[in-house]
C-alpha cells in the first residue's frame, strides 16, 4: 500500500470535523510537514479561521515521531484533546493503517492527591496533620467544596481539576492537591500506585501526541528535570503568549507571610537553635520590608541584602536539620516534613538568587494593599534560556494569529532567542517564518479608524473628548461594542460615565461577573456593551452581531513605571539598540493586533476597529503598529466612520428581524 500524501489525509481530518480546506491550512500543512520532517524551525502565522490546529496535527501524526503541543489556554487544550485529536485519529487511522495515541499532561498541582484526601492536610500550628473534612463546617462553601471532591474522588478516572463540574474554589482544591516539591513521590507514598498525576505521566509516555501548557513546558526547560516525555517535534500554539509564561515561571517572589509559614511548619521538625535562627532571620526579614519604597532596585539595598543572606544561610540551617532530626510523634511525619522542607526551600531559593544579584535578573519590590509587600525576581530576558532549551535536538513549530508585527517576524524571533531570519553561523538555530494568511477579506469586513482629531491621551489624565467620541460610535453602532482599555481604571471610569449618558445599552464591566458569565452575557444581546483590560483583548471570541464595533482607548504601550519592561528596553538601549521600538512598541503591537483580532471571527462579520489615540496616525512608531494589525480598510474620517456603523446596525437589525 502506497503512503498516504499529505493533500489526502489533510482532507481526511477536515471532513471527519466537518469543516472546509483552506488554501491557508494546505501552505501551512505543507510548511509543518516540511520543518518537520527537514528538523529545522518554523515560525507561521495563521489568522483567525485557518483552521491552524488540523494545519499542525495533521504533518504531525503522519510523521509518526512523539510530538508535545503546548497552548496557552485550557480552552485549546480541551478543544484538542476532546473534539481535534479524537477525530482526527479516526479519519486518519484508514490511511495510516496505525491508530495514533493521545495525552493530556498537566502540572502536579492540578491532579487530586489521594494522599491529602484520606490522610490529611499538614497543619502549621499543630503536629502532624488534620482532616479538613472534619475541620470545614459542612454547610460553608468550603465544606460543600470538599464533601464534593470526595465524592467526585471515587468516580473520576482522570483526578484532573478541570474535568471536576462546576469548580471549586482555589482555596478548596489546596486542601487536596500538592506541588511538585510537596509530593512524597510513588515509592513512598502509600497511594502511589493509585496516583492521579503518575498515571497522566504514564499515559504521555505511552502516546504519540502529548497536549501541555506553556507553563509545563517553561518547567521542563528551566528546571532540568525532565517532566515532559522525550520527543522528536515540538509544537507551540497561542505563541505570541510564550515569552509572557516563561517568564512567569521564572520569577520569584519574597513575602513576609511565606517566609512566616516556613518559618512555622519547620519549627517542630528541627533542633530548637535552628528554628530560633530561621525565626530571626524572618524577623528582621520583615522589618526591612516595611520600610522599603516601590520599584525596581537596580542594586539591593545594604539592609535589604544582610536580611537576605541572613534568612539565605538560615534557610540552609533549617534544610541540613530537617534531612538529619526526626520526631516520632508527630503523625504521618514524611508528609509533614515534606511540606516543611517545600517551603523553606522555596525561601532559600529566592532569598539566595535575589542577594547574589545577578546582572540578568530584574528585581523589585511591590505592595498592595490586599496583599502587602513582596520582593520579586524575574529574568531580564527568557531568549537565551529558550534558544538553548527549546530549539536543541528537536524540530520546533511555533504557531499564532499574530506572530509578524511591524511587517515580518524578527521582532518575535528575537524575544526568543532567535538571529534575524536567514543569518548563518555556528549554534544559530535556523528557522522561517510563514504567513498562510486568513479566510477572511479584511479590506471589505472590517474598518480601522484613529480618531486622529482628539488629544494625546495623557498618563492617567481625564479625556473627556474621548468619552464624548466613544459615546457616539457606540450610538452609532447600537451597542454592540467591546472596549479594550489599557487599564483597569480607565475601564471603571468609562464604564460609569457611559452608564450614565447612555443608559439605553447595557455596559458589562470586567470583575463584575465571572469572565464566562461577562461573555455569555454580551454574546446573548447585541445592545449590550462589555468594557475590560488585559484579558479582553486575547480572550473573547463571539461572533456575529454582538461584537461589530471594537474600540482600544489607546495603544497599549506597558506603563513606564512597569520594572521588567523598562529594565528590558534600557538594557536594548545600553547594547545600542531602539528599546522603546524592541520592547515598549513590540508589546502594543501584539496586543493590539491580538484586540484587532476579536472583529471578524467569522466570513460574515462586518465592523470597525476604532482606536481612540491619534498617535497612531501621526507618531513615526505608527506605521509599525499599523502594519502589526489585520488589513483592514483604513481612515481617519469620523462622519465616514459613523455612516458605515449605522449602516452595519441596520443591516444587522434587519437580518435579526428575519431571523425572529
């Protein structure tokens, strides 16, 4: 039998989930299969309705090596695992004469741990542990939370934390889960055969294709520890998310409250001049924190740094104590020592990098008024970790709508450890970068206006003239309007003085509800208005009538008091680059281009897309941001942009009358 071509099970999978092949799928496809199969590198950008995953999967299960895709959402990953993957494998299984296995694998912390539900939790306060069942009054939300899981323990085959309906609280599912520092490990422990997470591992390592989050993958790559099974082809899709959740994972964070709990779960578990030392240690730890200032400390303060190094080598005391003192009457001892051990480890780990001062961390010191001060590290740049830890030894296909901004894909190569496209050399990891372009006909679906007649947006500065011009486009557009604001403030304040000059269309504001609810609620009526900040403008998909007119208050730029960003565009600057064009105009235009994207979901949306900041038609930084974002219609005339919003409401109207 002759081997499947690539045209023929591409077809396969796009009937098996009734969809329709798109010269955009095939030219990615083809790409995929040929990076793959060639082990070199591949950056594609693939708008909105390509059809991107069955673009990827496909090249991916005909070339029959392991392949990891990482997303960003849980929401791809469950649509991959519970509707791509399952019929695609069938569709494909005829013509590749195997059935390809399957996987989900996620972080330890998001599997049930049987050990904490029958044996208990590890109490600070008391010895050994206790049963939250017991603890939690039985009609609290917390004890419903937790007589539910119980429950839900004895029927689930998965133990997985997203597969449990509804959800519960992240309070609640602490009582029941542990990281990966936290877990006794399977030979130890008495449930380790029964082990939800152990057996998600065992099924990755049994199966062709394994579905992951970036935050997994970031973990495998820093950690050195393998978590994720060996494979011959990465894929990452949501890319443009990638560097944001690497460099979660990396950062560290110092609180008074964190050391405290250290500093209580190990009191009993070592000799009493260890824990007095990590006691005082924490003591003077805290004392500095409440004297110091917000903001990025380029050299750690002098005080600052003796508390460090002081909680540092307590830390350290405690660790060797822990490992050496054992006390028999306190119940289920391993169990307690290793939370104990998990904690003062996490301290020791932050309190050691942030006092050695390395010159490629950033650090600083924040306080909220929920949460009090906290001292955090991150790292200056993730893109020498990811060029010697992602692109080795494997094919990498890195996937998003919007991955080429300002015309070409540099500028997202370089924040991942990525030469310009085409240089040659040594250890240059070499790659292309791949635009199949989009289904839809922007220059006819959808109109870019700058409202170039209205002020500069100030910091922080009332813009009355904004809210004047964002009332009339929402009038014009009869509701039907998502604002994207770079701020939450700014979304409060808009949403409040809207409510008031037009009370006539419903304006839903982020934190108010859940975000599910915000969306179901604004897709359910096409008057409605749903105002928002950062996650709005990657999360929202609602096609149709509801979402004609998307408005950005102004562009997106990071605010310059953020550390990371403004320690990573002086660093740009300091090596003789543009930093406010590789950092500060990088992060609008991907943004921009990912609200951009929440218009036209579907071949039959129409739209505008108003920006509500005049720079970006008369700044010299404009034209990048504009080349960043989908091709639509461009103008700077209001009355124009008024008559054609009317003219979708009416259409829009009309089309609802006929459907009702």
């Amino acid at each position: 039998m002759t081997k499947p071509s690539l045209p023929e099970l591409l077809h396969a999978a796009v009937t098996a989930v009734g969809g329709t092949e798109r010269p955009g799928q095939v030219a990615m496809a083809e790409a995929v299969a040929e990076a793959i199969d060639d082990g070199s590198h591949l950056l594609v950008q693939a708008g909105t309705g390509t059809g991107k995953s069955l673009g990827y999967l496909v090249p991916a299960l005909a070339h029959g090596e392991r392949v990891i895709v990482a997303t960003a959402t849980l929401a791809l990953q469950r649509q991959l695992v519970e509707r791509d993957l399952p019929r695609t494998v069938d569709a494909l299984h005829p013509l590749l004469r195997r059935r390809p296995e399957f996987a989900m694998l996620k972080g330890r912390s998001n599997y049930l741990c049987l050990h904490r539900l029958h044996e208990g939790v590890p109490q600070d306060e008391e010895e050994g542990l206790f049963d939250q069942f017991e603890a939690a009054a039985p009609t609290s939300r917390l004890g419903q939370d937790l007589l539910r899981m119980r429950d839900w323990a004895d029927e689930t085959e998965t133990g997985d934390r997203d597969d449990l309906t509804p959800g519960v609280s992240d309070r609640a599912w602490a009582q029941v889960s542990v990281s990966s520092r936290e877990c006794l490990g399977a030979s130890k422990c008495a449930y380790g055969a029964e082990c939800f997470a152990e057996m998600a591992r065992e099924r990755a390592k049994l199966s062709e294709v394994v579905v992951t989050n970036h935050a997994l993958l970031a973990i495998d790559a820093i950690e050195g520890a393998p978590v994720l099974p060996q494979h011959e082809v990465l894929i990452v899709d949501e890319a443009h998310e990638l560097v944001s959740r690497v460099t979660g994972v990396a950062t560290g964070e110092l609180t008074p409250g964190q050391v405290n709990r250290a500093v209580r779960r190990a009191a009993k578990l070592v000799n009493e001049k260890a824990a007095d030392q990590l006691q005082t240690a924490s003591e003077g730890f805290e004392r500095v924190m409440e004297l110091a200032l917000p903001g990025r400390l380029e050299e750690v303060p002098e005080d600052l740094g003796y508390a460090l190094m002081a909680l540092r080598d307590a830390c350290r005391t405690v660790i060797s104590a822990i490992g050496t003192t054992r006390d028999k009457s306190v119940q289920d001892e391993d169990a307690v020592r290793k939370q104990a051990l998990a904690s003062v480890e996490s301290v020791h780990d932050v309190a050691e990098r942030i006092a050695n001062g390395s010159e490629w961390d950033v650090v600083w010191y924040e306080r909220h008024d929920r949460f009090g001060a906290s001292l955090r590290v991150a790292p200056m740049s993730v893109a020498g970790l990811l060029r010697e830890k992602l692109f080795a030894d494997r094919s990498v296909v890195l996937t998003s709508a919007t991955l080429k901004l300002g015309g070409d894909f540099n500028g997202v190569g370089a924040s991942l450890g990525l030469a310009p496209e085409g240089t040659q050399g040594e250890d240059v990891p070499q790659w292309k970068g791949v635009d199949v372009g989009s289904p839809f006909d922007y220059p006819r679906q959808g109109i870019l206006y700058v409202a170039k007649h209205l002020a500069r947006p100030a910091r922080d500065g009332d813009r009355a003239d904004m809210l004047d011009e964002l009332t009339e486009l929402i009038q014009a557009a009869g509701g039907r309007t998502l604002g994207l604001f770079s701020s939450m403030r700014a979304a409060q304040l808009a949403a409040e003085e809207l409510r008031t000059r037009i009370p006539e269309f419903p304006i839903l504001l982020q934190g108010e509800e859940t975000l599910g609810e915000l969306i179901k609620n604004f897709a359910a009526d096409p008057r409605t208005c749903l105002f928002g900040t950062l996650s709005l403008w990657q999360g929202v998909d609602v096609p149709g009538p509801s979402c004609q007119l998307v408005v950005m208050d102004k562009i997106p730029f990071p605010r310059p008091d953020d550390p990371l960003m403004s320690a990573r565009q002086k660093a740009v600057e300091e090596a003789g680059g543009n930093g406010f064009m590789a950092v500060a105009a990088t992060h609008a235009a991907l943004l921009m281009a990912q609200g951009a994207g929440r218009l036209v979901r579907a071949s039959g949306d129409r739209g505008v897309v108003a920006v509500l900041d005049p720079r970006l038609a008369t700044a010299r930084y404009g034209s990048y941001l504009k080349a960043s974002l989908p091709d639509f219609w461009y103008t700077t005339d209001r009355n124009q942009v008024r008559k054609s919003l009317a003219a979708i409401d009416a259409a829009a109207k009309q089309a609802e009358t006929q459907a009702g």
